[in-house]
C-alpha cells in the first residue's frame, strides 16, 4: 500500500517555521504569533503554490515577508506616535473646567440611541457625506438624515440647560403673559 504524499503539508514544516521565526523575532510569544500570521497568509494563498515546488521554501519565504510586514508596520506607528507626542509637547494640557466638560459632551454622544450614534459618527466624524453614510450603513438617505437630526437635537437639548430648553417650547394660549399673575 503506497501512500500518496500530500502537496501542501503545511503541519510537517511547523518545527522549521519556529524556529525561523525565533531566530528572526528573539521571543518565544512573537515567534508564535509571526508563525500564526504567516499560516493564515500561506493558507489564504495556498492557490499560488505550485505543486511540486518545495513548501519549505515557500513557507519560510512567507514567515519573512510577514516579518518584513510587520516591521514596516511597527515603524510607521512609531513614527506616527513620535509626531503626535511631538505636537501633544507643543499644545498646554486642557484645564480642569474643559476636561469635564468634554467628558460631559462624549458622554452625551455615547448615550445617544446606537442607530442615531452610527449616523452622527459617520457623517460629523469620519465627514462622510449622507449617500456614503447612507450606503455605509444600508439605510435611504432620508432615513439617516432623520437620524442625524435627531441625534443633533438630543445633543442640543443637552447643552441647554433645562429652563432655557423649556422656556422656547412653551406657549402662552388665549391672552397674554401679563395675565398669569
């Protein structure tokens, strides 16, 4: 009985793939997750592994590119993270008053209904326009605009204080202020 050797034997070339990984990362949790990620690659590109070629090659290659990937990753965030600690040294921390206030206002955002959150989020902050919020969001664009307004109104209403929100909603009916005393 001849058994028939299997093309993509990604688990016989795990010990291999570790110890590159190791040598190219010096921690153990790394070198595993290095390994993970590069699986997940070979397996998403298993279609592009010519039969018959060497898998140890071409899953060694893999394991350093992904490497590769994530030290340009690393980079760049570093970079980004350098800049912004750059400017954050520029700007005066915000006062206590300012503080409380922001915290008051994100609240206010975060106990908005979810739907109308979604809408608000998208179209103020990631200043999408109301189609590609709309389509973002698989709704008419009536229907997030609806949700943006009220959003918008709820957020309103919690910057005015509540005697000034009721005073613009009430109206005197049959004769005039003078005549409630």
């Amino acid at each position: 009985m001849e058994r028939k050797a299997q093309p993509f034997n990604v688990i016989g070339q795990l010990a291999a793939l570790r110890r590159y990984a190791l040598s190219l990362v010096r921690n153990p949790e790394d070198a595993e997750d290095l390994v993970h990620d590069s699986l997940v690659k070979a397996y998403e590109r298993q279609s592009s592994f010519r039969t018959g070629a060497n898998i140890r090659n071409w899953l060694l290659s893999i394991v350093h590119n992904t490497h590769v990937d994530r030290l340009r990753q690393r980079r760049a965030v570093d970079r980004r993270h350098e800049a912004a600690a750059q400017l954050a040294e520029q700007s005066l921390p915000a006062n206590q008053d300012h503080s409380v206030r922001l915290k008051q206002v994100r609240e206010a955002f975060f106990s908005l209904p979810e739907e109308q959150r979604e809408a608000l989020h998208l179209v103020a902050i990631e200043e999408l326009s109301y189609q590609e919020a709309a389509n973002a969001l698989g709704i008419p664009v009536g229907t997030l605009m609806s949700r943006v307004s009220r959003a918008r109104a709820r957020l309103r209403a919690f910057e005015q204080p509540e005697t000034e929100a009721t005073i613009h909603h009430l109206r005197i009916v049959g004769g005039s202020s003078d005549d409630q005393q």
